[in-house]
C-alpha cells in the first residue's frame, strides 16, 4: 500500500461535499487533524531514537573560594582543565551547588555568591547536571544507559527534589534515574540523569519529534489511511459551510451542516481510536537495545563468552 499525500486527503474531503474552499486551506485542515491525531496518540512515524552524551565530572586540582565572593580560583591543574565547556555547568565545593556564569583568567566566575564557609585548596566538582535535548524532540519514551544496557528510572522534578534535594552522588557505576524537567528557555527539552558519572556517558532514548506542518505534496506516514483522515477533514470543511449559510441568512442550511459536523465528530473520534490502535510497535527498550545491536531475546542463562563477560561486570 502506497502511502497518500497531504493533498490527496483534501481532495478527497472537498470532492465528498463538493465544497468550493481552496486546495490550501484545505491541506491546512489536514495539517491540523493530523497534529490532533499524533497529540491523541504517539504514532510510530514520529518516534525515532536519540542519543544524549553527559560528560564526566571535573575533579582535577583544589580551588580556593570567599565567602560572599561569586570568584572560584583553582590551582594550576585546576585551571588546565578548566576550559569553557564549564560554563553553564555545576560547581560544588563542599554541600551546594553553584551554577557557573563564566570562565575569566582561569578563575570560575558563579551566578551566585558563594554562602558557604571559605574554602582553601580544597576539592570541588563540576558536573553537567542537565542536558538540552535537540528542539525536534516532543514526547519523551524509555532512556537507556547502554554502558550497563540498563533501563534508567523516570522521575518527575518533585519527586527527584524530595529524594535527593541535594543530588551529591557521583558514581563510577554511571546514572540510574533520568528526570525530565520539561523545557529550557529556548524551548528545547530538559534532563538530568542522575546519579552524575565519574566518566562520560552515553544515553539513547526513544522519542517522538514534534508533528510537522503537512504542505501539499507532503507524504503522510503508511498508518495513516486518506480515508480516515478525510474523516476529521470533513468536520473543518462542514464547519465552513454552516458558518457562511448562518452569514448569508441560511437558517435552514446552516443548521443541516451544523447537525452533520457534531455527527462527523462522533464518527472521527471513533476513525482515530482505530488508527492508534492499529499504530502499534515493539516496546521502547527493545527497540533501543535492537538499534544498539544487541540481543533482545536472550535469556539469563549465559551462553556465550560475551554473555559471561556481561555476567561478571567487565562491562566496556
């Protein structure tokens, strides 16, 4: 089955009422029951797999810090490896975090003064607490850290701030909970994985890409059958028509599109439940496992050497 096009579905919507609107604004129409479809539901079309590398924590040399003062000056193997990748990071000398504004002269420059005790050559730790996701990213399914091909735990902002208010952990053994914290300034999706990794890490996830504006000639993805959208297609059209007989004093014709847009509704409503439920696909996990190339069907019984290796923890 070929899939259809954007401009096939209005055609097919203006021809079934011979309606006279034009073949832009129809495609608009399809444009805008297809956003509500992939809003109802998250199809496969939109979910794709994405990949997201945290550093690893910044440890290198002392630092020394005023009480009062935004100033963090670090000793010479501090400030070798200070670079301006930390801006925007995290630092942390003793028990809170400190955001980092800048990087001038080798000295860390913080968004706040430091209200801690004064610290003299001391450790410290920057950490990239949060990662941007890129702005085509909508919905958000299963993480993955496939160093450990571990499954990481989703918890909401609250739940991360009332179990761990203070996130100190840092672990060679690399994040277990992903907490997703909706949106950055500039719209991009927001994450932390936690807790933070004593080495770089790569995450792979599943998500869904935010639903494009159809154009004509757009192609619509195969799940999505030109008859059923031209279901919700007809509602918009069938609007039009009552609105311009309610203007031209149309009592009568405006009332019998009005009666048929409000029945379409019922039927749409009933074309998108099949759609979705015939839009299924395998598990988030098993598809991000699969895409890393390994064996979703194995069992815990060791049969290979790779499979042994896995087994006593010499992971890569």
């Amino acid at each position: 089955m070929a899939a259809t096009t954007a401009d096939k579905v209005a055609r097919a919507a203006l021809d079934a009422i011979n309606s006279d609107v034009g073949l832009i604004r129809a495609v608009k129409y399809v444009s805008y029951r297809y956003r509500e479809l992939t809003n109802d539901g998250k199809l496969r079309a939109l979910r794709k797999m994405g990949e997201v590398v945290i550093p690893a924590v910044i440890t290198t040399g002392t630092v020394t810090t005023t009480r009062d003062s935004n100033v963090v000056t670090g000793n010479a193997a501090a400030q070798a490896v200070w670079t301006s990748a930390v801006i925007g990071r995290y630092f942390r000398p003793t028990t809170s975090w400190y955001r980092i504004d800048n990087l001038v002269g080798g000295e860390l420059r913080l968004d706040s003064t430091f209200a801690e005790d004064a610290v003299s050559a001391g450790s410290y730790k920057i950490v990239q607490r949060f990662a941007e996701l890129p702005p085509e990213v909508r919905y958000l399914g299963t993480f993955v850290h496939t160093r450990f091909r571990r499954a990481l735990q989703v918890q909401t902002a609250v739940e991360m701030d009332y179990n761990f208010p203070d996130r100190i952990t840092v672990s060679s053994a690399g994040p277990q909970l992903v907490i997703d914290f909706g949106y950055a300034d500039n719209g991009n999706r927001l994450i932390e994985v936690y807790p933070y990794s004593t080495e770089s890490e790569i995450i792979h996830y599943v998500y869904w890409e935010v639903t494009p504006d159809l154009q004509i000639g757009d192609l619509l993805p195969y799940s999505v059958d030109e008859y059923a959208l031209k279901e919700g297609v007809l509602i918009d059209l069938m609007r039009r028509e009552a609105a311009k007989a309610a203007r031209a004093g149309k009592v009568d014709e405006a009332a019998f599109w009005r009666n048929d847009y409000r029945a379409q509704e019922t039927k749409w409503e009933k074309v998108k439940a099949q759609m979705l439920r015939a839009d299924k696909g395998v598990d988030d996990i098993t598809l991000i496992l699969r895409n890393a190339g390994i064996d979703t069907t194995r069992s815990g019984v060791i049969k290979t050497a790779a499979e042994e290796v896995w087994a006593r923890g010499n992971r890569p």
